[in-house]
C-alpha cells in the first residue's frame, strides 16, 4: 500500500485549532498505517490573515505533536510548490482546460464552471455511499482573478497525486462540486473519508476557536505532555475497539484504519484529556519528569536557591503520581519549600466540623516526637495503632494532619508526604497550627 499519499491543506490564521489537529492526526496516521506519504500544503491565499507568525504557529504545534511532514513546506517534495501562493501558473493551466473543452463561461467578471447535473456517487470510508446532486454552475475565479477554494482544492489533488482525501464532515456537502470538477478533468477521483464533527464540550455545536480548550498552544503552554494530548486526539472518533483509550502510539499506527472511525460526532472533554495526562505523567522516567518541571518550577520561582537538589527529587517523585497537568505543579507542591502556605479555610472547617481534631492532632504530635523512624511504613503503623487505641478511623488523624501541615486537603499520598516534609518540619508545623487555633 506504499502508494497511498494522503494531505492536510490548513490555511493559518494564528491559531491551531483542536478539530484541526485532529484532521491532520487521522492523516498523518493512515500515512504511518499503510508506508505512504504525508503532505502538509498551505492554502495561503488570504494575505491579511496568512502571515508567516500564523504560519510559524501552525508548523510549531505540528511539530509539538509529532505529526512531522514527508512533504510540504521546509521540507520540498517532487510535486510543490506546496504554498497555493505560488501555484497560479498551475491553476491557469488547468483553467484553460476547461476552456478548451466548453465547461466554463464568464459572467459580471467572474468564471463559472458547467455542472453536469448528474447525481453525484460518492463512496465515502466513513458515511458509506453518499448521493448527491450539484444542479447549480458555481464559481471557479472571482471577478478579481483569483481562484476560489473548490477549485484549487480539487487542482492541487490531483497534481498532487492525492489518494485519499481525509478531512471533517462539513465538507462532505463541498464534494459534489469536487467529483464534477475531478470528472470534467477525467481523473480517477480518490477515496473519501469524511470524518466526524468535533462537539464543544458544553452545549450544542461543532468546537470553535472561540471554546476553551480548543486551541492547541493552549496545551503547549499548559505544559501538558504532547504524547498525552495527542493519544487523546487519536479518541475524538476512532478507538482500537478494545475498551483501551490509552496506547504507545505505536501501536495506534499499527491499528488505525479508516475502517475504524465512528461515524458519530465526538465531544471534546478535557477532563478526560487531563485523565490521559495524568496517565502519561505517572509513566514518565523521573528523570524525564524533572526534566519537563523545571522550567515552570523556575518560573514560578518557589524553590529556595539553597534547596537540597536529592529533596526537589523526593518532592516531584511523590506529587507526579496526582497532578493532572505539570501546570498544575507550583501551587501543588508549594508548601513543601515555604512556611508561608495559607490554609484552605473551606477545606479546613470541613474537617473541623465532626469528631475533635485538636484532640487527635496533639495525639498524633505525642506519637510523632517518639519515633525514630520517619518512614511511610512507620507512620502508617503509628497513625493506624493510634486509631485503635482511641476506637477512631485513621482519617481523624489524616486529615487535619495534612491541613495542618500542608495547608490543604489534596495532595500526594499523606505518608510520603511526611515522609519526604521530615520530622522536625512536620512537627514545627502541627505546633503551630495548634497555638494558631487556640489563639
């Protein structure tokens, strides 16, 4: 199936949008799937919204995602140019082609093409077959002399070799205009395979660029692992069958065919994605995870120069197996390296509306001074001998423990994080909030 050459043709306006990148993964993925090729072609002919930032932005996230190109811009290939741009002298061959054969004529400045007004068969991947009818002439160049999308959508395919056209839904209704235009050129037409819509997340509607969540430099700069965000991608419409969601991807290249894509739409649910996230996190060498939080740890400027770099380690070890989201990290772990954390007030009158938590924190203070040992192991033996003894759940201790010294009532496992606080901070700590409550 080495001949298989599939294209994505964004045209960039500064943003990469979700549906998008969706688009180009499903490509980019029959491509890997069956050894063909993979063109990116830059429709660029709207000056004011084509710049190159726009388009800068659009090769960044691509490349984020590793969906990297066979053909296309920075890289060459054998049938470009690959910006429309530049492909005018194509497009007024072509034109003249139809001249030739009477299947144009000129009206108020702008050139129409002949439809034939035969129903148009179109035996779609992921629809099945598809009858339509295009029983109107439409314009193929403006008054303006310049070339409208079916047109040089239709040229570049076929000077482009373009075996299987891959793209969203919406254009299934542009389609009938495409296969007149591809039978007026008598070329054999490719296999559609129009995939489905991309749903916001809340209310109804396909995702605009407007929704939050639907951009993917937000991901980029949200400091979400690319792996993660584009495994989720690879769900928006397809799935392994197999109940699994979350796979190396390659063996969602091995498994990908256009067989598999729903025909439903998909809805986007970035609490989903931040699960995928949190997966890809976890699984992480933490040397690689360190690696990726050190720039945002940097930024956000909470770690004392004079740190100890082995306790930054122990720290990260235990708070990667919980955030969602790397973003998510400096407010997370802050109180490991400040005295200076406020206490969650909601969180903390929650706690002290039932049993008696100042009796059960000077409980577990007597018992923390006497050990020698600060390990989970010997901290979980404490906490669960001291609930014994008082006929109490372990959670009494737990939780205003942990508001106590972390401010808090979420975070990484409450043993480990003792643990890595260390004796002498995790009793400083409850003493103080003990005299702040009696004050």
């Amino acid at each position: 199936m080495s001949h298989v050459r599939v294209r994505f043709a964004p045209s960039p306006t500064g943003f990469f949008h979700i549906g998008s990148a969706r688009t180009a993964l499903f490509n980019w993925l029959y491509a890997r799937h069956t050894k063909g090729i993979f063109i990116l072609r830059i429709e660029d002919t709207d000056k004011e919204r084509n710049t190159e930032d726009a388009k800068q932005i659009l090769f960044q996230g691509m490349k984020w995602l590793g969906l990297y190109w066979d053909e296309g811009p920075e890289v060459g290939g054998d049938y470009g140019p690959y910006y429309q741009s530049e492909r005018t002298d194509i497009y007024r061959c072509y034109l003249e082609q139809l001249q030739k054969i009477d299947r144009t004529y000129e009206k108020d400045g702008a050139i129409y093409f002949k439809v034939t007004g035969e129903p148009q068969i179109i035996e779609d991947a992921v629809r099945g077959r598809v009858e339509r009818t295009e029983d109107k002439d439409f314009v193929i160049f403006r008054s303006n002399g310049l070339p409208v999308f079916h047109f040089v959508n239709v040229v570049d395919d076929i000077t482009m070799g373009i075996t299987h056209v891959i793209r969203g839904e919406d254009h299934l209704s542009n389609t009938s205009k495409h296969t007149e235009l591809m039978k007026a050129f008598k070329v054999e037409l490719p296999q559609y395979a129009h995939i489905p819509l991309l749903l916001k997340q809340q209310g109804p509607g396909k995702m605009s660029k407007r929704d939050r969540g639907s951009l993917i430099e937000e991901y980029e700069q949200r400091h979400f692992l690319a792996d993660a965000v584009r495994n989720y991608l690879c769900l928006l419409g397809w799935s392994p069958k197999d109940d699994r969601e979350i796979l190396p991807i390659e063996e969602i290249i091995q498994l990908f065919d256009l067989k598999g894509i729903n025909k439903n739409n998909a809805k986007f649910d970035e609490k989903k994605l931040a699960f995928i996230n949190t997966d890809y996190l976890r699984n992480l060498s933490l040397e690689k995870f360190h690696m990726l939080c050190q720039p945002i740890l940097n930024e956000s400027k909470i770690i004392p120069e004079d740190v100890n770099e082995i306790f930054v380690h122990d720290v990260l070890k235990i708070c990667r197996e919980k955030i969602r989201s790397i973003e998510e990290l400096p407010k997370y772990c802050t109180y490991f390296f400040s005295e200076k954390y406020s206490i969650n007030e909601k969180a903390k009158q929650k706690i002290f509306k039932k049993g008696d938590p100042l009796a059960r924190l000077n409980e577990i203070l007597s018992s923390l001074e006497t050990l020698n040992s600060f390990s989970e192991e010997t901290l979980e033996k404490t906490v669960a001998s001291l609930a014994m003894t008082h006929n109490v759940s372990s959670g009494e201790y737990i939780h205003p423990t942990r508001i106590a010294v972390s401010g808090t009532n979420i975070g990484p496992g409450f043993y480990a994080m003792l643990q890595v606080l260390g004796k002498e901070n995790v009793l400083y700590r409850i003493k103080k909030f003990l005299t702040e409550m009696k004050a």
